[in-house]
C-alpha cells in the first residue's frame, strides 16, 4: 500500500478538500473497504480480533490490525483487554463509533436500491 507523499499535489488537494468539506472529511475517516465493513459488523456488537477476521477472511491479520488502530486513533473502535489467561481483547464501537450506526444503515439500504437496479 503506497502512502501519498506530504508534498504532492494529490496530497494537498486531500487535505483542502478535508478541511472545506466535512463530508469528505467523514468518507476519509470511514472510507476505504475493510474500514466500512468492520464498522458495518461492529454496529451489530462486540467482537474479538479472530471474529472479526473471520467476517471478513480475504483480510490480513496485518491489515485488520493497522484498521483497527486506526479506528482507535480516530475515537471510532474501542479496544478492550480483559484480565483472562489468554488475554481476551474485544473491539466496540466507541458512543462517537455508534453515531455511524443510521449512516450505515441507510448506506446498506441505499447499497440494496441500488443493487437491484443492475
């Protein structure tokens, strides 16, 4: 996964666009595939890191973590690590990870319109 570089132009047209426009600033946050849907399974719960990866099997440990914190650094994914021999961690969506819920929900059913059009 290439980064876009602090000094391009497609950088800086991010970054204006995140700052004009809160929309896009929210589809930055969220967007992206495996964002989206992890968020679309946490609505519906708690999970652990392996049921996670099996809602979503075509991920990689390594991608699902680097989303997962990155849900965590953005206040949407709490992580919670439970005193157990192993240790039992599980991710929630944080009060602010639960205002995506009718957002969600409205892009499922929008997705399913949609779909029947094809």
């Amino acid at each position: 996964m290439s980064k876009i570089k602090e000094t391009s132009t497609n950088y800086a047209n991010k970054q204006a666009l995140s700052e004009d426009c809160l929309e896009v600033y929210a589809a930055h946050l969220i967007g992206g595939q495996w964002t989206l849907a992890i968020c679309c399974y946490l609505v519906n719960g708690k999970h652990r890191f392996g049921e996670l990866k099996k809602c979503l099997p075509n991920i990689t440990e390594r991608m699902l973590t680097l989303q997962l914190r990155k849900l965590e650094e953005h206040k949407i994914v709490t992580r919670t690590v439970h005193a157990e021999v192993p240790p039992r961690v599980e991710y929630e969506l944080t009060p602010l990870g639960e205002k995506l819920t009718p957002i969600i929900k409205a892009l499922r059913d929008w997705g399913e319109e949609h779909k029947k059009l094809d």
